[in-house]
C-alpha cells in the first residue's frame, strides 16, 4: 500500500510534542514492512531545512477564499529518514520559524491543506491511504469528499489519527469562503455547535479514526471538549493504538546524545555517571533520588501543580530528594519554577526551553520521572524513561493507564496515583524516596521495565489492519 501522511509536525524537522515524534516513526516503520509511506508537511524554516539537500517536485497555485497562491513542494534527496519526505511552502504562511501560535494559523493551515490535495490530485496515480493528523489536516477528508476540485480524489480512503482532542481547530463560518467550492448540503459535516469545527469534520469524514492509545478513546467519550456525543456517535469506526517508540533513537547503548551509555545488565553503573554529569551540571546532589520533569508548562500537564509540590514535599517529607525540570509554557508556571531557585539547597533546579541534548541525558541520568497529567492521550515521555532505566510516577489516565503499572501491584514497576492533586503527587514523592532505599528492589524494577517492548513493530501492524479494513 501507498500511504500518505499529511501533519503540521515530523521529528526532526519540526516537533512541538508526541505528533511530531508519531509522524517521524511510523512511516518508517510502515516501509520497515514493504509499504510505501510518505510524509508532507509545511516548509518552516528550521535547521532541518537548511540542512540537508532538496529537490522541487511541483509548483502549483490555488486560492483561498478570494485570495490566489502559488506554493512549492520540495522532497528531501536523500531518504535519511526512512521515507519520502516532502515540504509545502507558500510565502507569508508557512515560511515561519515557528510551528503553532501565530493569529493567522486558520489562514496557515487550511491553505496547506488546500495546497497538498491540488498537489495529490495532479498525481497520476493516487494513494491508497490519505493519514492525516490532528485538526491542522483534519479538513482534508471532507475536501476529498465532498469539494468538486476534487472529484477525483472522493473515493480515496482517509484516516485520521487525534493526537490531542483539546484543540480542534474552530473557525466561524464567515471563513467557509476558505473551502474550494463543495457540496452546499453537506454544510452539516463541517458544522459543531454553529462554528466550522475540523476535528469534528475529520471524525465525521475520515473512514477511520484512531486515536494513540485505547484508554484516551475510553476518556474522549465523557471528556474531549464539547465532542463527547461525537465520539459516541462515531464509535463503531473509532479505535485505540498506543503509540510506539522508535527503539534505534531510544536506546542508552548507542543515543548519540548521551556521553555515557550502557546496556540493562550495568544499568546501574550507566545510570550513574549520567546522574553525575547532570548534578555536576545544575548543583545537584548525587546521593539523593533525582526526579524529573520533562515537557510543557501547561495546565494539561499538571505542571501547576509542581512548584507547590515541590514546597510541600520539602517541608512535609524533608529535603531527601533532588528535582530537575526541563520544559517551557505558560509564564506564570515558569515564573514560579524560577522563583524556586533561590530556596535551592543543592537539590532543585530549572532549565526553561527546549533542549533535545539535555532531555536525553535527563532520561538516562534519573531515578524518577514526574508526569502528573490531567490530559495524556499516550504520552511518550514515560516509555523514554522506562526505556533508560528512570521509573516512571504517573496519573492513571490517558496512555500513563495503559503502559504503567503500580510496583505495589503484581509485575507492576512503576508510581501510580489517581489525581492530579498536590497531595497525591506529593505521596508519590514520598513513596519515590522510600523505594531508592531499597536499591535491590530498584534495580529489579529498572531490569523488568529495560526489557518491555514498546517499539512500533506492534502498533504498525494495528495501523495496518486498520488501512486493509478500508482498502
């Protein structure tokens, strides 16, 4: 099978979060098993681009509303990545630094969208399957439907895989005039709640909905953001598959961004050194546990929550622990992050960005890593940890429910609690610092999770399934 990914994100080009890593596996995986998959995505002007060496495939125009475009479609020379990889540029939209967060990102996304199907429909042939990702391509299966431009595309099957149900992409219906002339009866299938809702589109007008894990498809039901009934609705074509990991990028015996790697049989001994640059680097503590956090500063996230975790827990259990966060988001969470610094007894710091390099060292060097989500369709973050020996402390939801299980239960190895409240992270905390007492019993655990498999080679044959069903 041919099949065609379209996403706002792919690692290492462009990632914000878990799509971009999603979109930068799985089709190499797909290929992995004979398939022929492809990604597109916006050119942003990142270091990837400036990189590596392209090729223009097409150059084409179209409009938006009253507004006529030309755009261009670049492919990567090489294949470095495991599969075609292509770029859509359109200047003044796409050629921007940054992914998300601009006021015309409707505009943005909904002229790529546009862009790539009168690029897929100039094909002479077409693909099997068009997988489209999260709300920023969500529109494209009601265009293939149901816009006359492209008629001949209307019988190609489409996926859509959410990554993350909050955010749904809403445009008030003055900006149908985006949307190439389509099917006036079928106003229904673009509406919600009287706004253009593309997510809610794509789950009406995809073939196949999956979302990245099976307990987040559980939850969307009574909890995605005014879609609740929808899910219901369209629960016979939905399905569950928990993202995988891309085992050749994770791995301590060979991560390119670690200085010190090892193997599950000395674990212990790589873990330390890495813990060592670590507290070296931002005056930690070697003798005591290190937590961490990794990811963005959000409510979603529970990061909220944190820094008066951290008081607590320093008050009420002692200073028996050092925490590590990395991440960046909302300014008040960093500002308290911040404020924590000066409290600091050799046992806290923050660094506020993104830093690919440290994140991997984070993994490899900790004893724990913190993810009190309030909202985790899948999470990646705690199969990394796992993956490098950190034991994951995690609110039973999302995919934290599918992949991590309690030490306290039988085979569990992991920190579970059921509230994103400070007092249940805090008991984590402090059941975190009695189990590093207990080094035979940590180093069991560290071998029992180092030898889970959350590789892709499971989730790609599901999604598979999934494109065969509709084929």
């Amino acid at each position: 099978m041919e099949i065609l990914h379209v996403s706002a994100e792919c690692y290492p080009v462009a990632k914000a979060g878990g799509l971009g890593d999603v979109v930068g596996a799985l089709p190499k995986y797909l290929n992995h098993l004979g398939h022929t998959a492809k990604v597109v995505m916006p050119m942003y002007r990142t270091k990837f681009l400036y990189a590596n060496e392209w090729e223009v495939v097409h150059k084409g125009g179209t409009n938006l509303g009253n507004w006529w475009f030309e755009f261009t479609v670049i492919k990567e020379k090489t294949n470095k990545l495991g599969f075609d990889l292509y770029l859509l540029d359109i200047n003044g939209l796409l050629d921007r630094e940054k992914i998300y967060g601009y006021g015309d990102d409707t505009e943005r996304f909904t002229a790529f969208q546009i862009s790539v199907l009168a690029w897929v429909a100039s094909w002479q042939h077409h693909p099997d399957i068009v997988h489209c990702h999260d709300h920023h391509t969500a529109l494209i299966p009601f265009m293939m439907k149901h816009c006359y431009r492209y008629a001949k595309l209307k019988s190609t099957p489409s996926v859509l895989t959410i990554h993350n149900a909050e955010y749904q992409g809403w445009m008030g219906w003055d900006k149908s005039i985006y949307i190439p002339e389509w099917d006036m009866w079928k106003w229904g299938m673009l509406d919600w709640k009287n706004n253009i809702n593309p997510l809610a589109s794509g789950i009406k007008c995809a073939d196949k909905v999956t979302t990245v894990s099976p307990s987040y498809l559980d939850e969307l039901k009574y909890m995605s953001n005014g879609l609740e009934a929808l899910f219901e609705y369209e629960k016979g074509k939905c399905s569950g598959i928990l993202n995988g990991i891309d085992a050749d990028v994770w791995d301590a015996s060979t991560d390119t961004y670690i200085s010190h790697h090892y193997a599950p049989d000395y674990a212990e001994a790589g873990k330390a050194k890495n813990k060592m640059q670590l507290c070296e680097q931002f005056n930690l503590d070697f003798e005591k546990p290190l937590i961490i956090f990794i990811g963005r500063l959000v409510g979603e996230k529970g990061a909220d929550l944190i820094p008066q975790v951290i008081s607590d827990t320093f008050f009420f259990v002692g200073r028996k622990m050092n925490f590590l966060l990395l991440g960046s988001g909302q300014p008040e969470v960093e500002n308290a992050l911040r404020d924590l610094l000066p409290m600091s007894q050799y046992d806290y710091n923050v660094f506020i960005g993104y830093n690919e390099t440290l994140s991997h060292v984070m993994y490899a060097g900790a004893d724990f890593l913190l993810m009190p989500s309030r909202v985790e369709p899948c999470g990646l973050n705690q199969m990394y940890a796992m993956r490098y020996g950190t034991i994951p402390m995690v609110r039973r939801t999302g995919g934290l429910r599918d992949t991590v299980r309690d030490f306290g239960e039988k085979d569990g190895y992991g920190i579970c609690y059921d509230y994103a409240t400070v007092g249940d992270i805090s008991h984590a905390v402090f059941r975190a610092v009695e189990l590093y007492r207990d080094r035979k019993k940590i180093n069991s655990i560290r071998s029992k999770m180092m030898a889970l498999d959350f590789s892709w080679e499971k989730s790609v044959k599901q999604y598979i399934m999934v494109y065969e069903s509709i084929t």
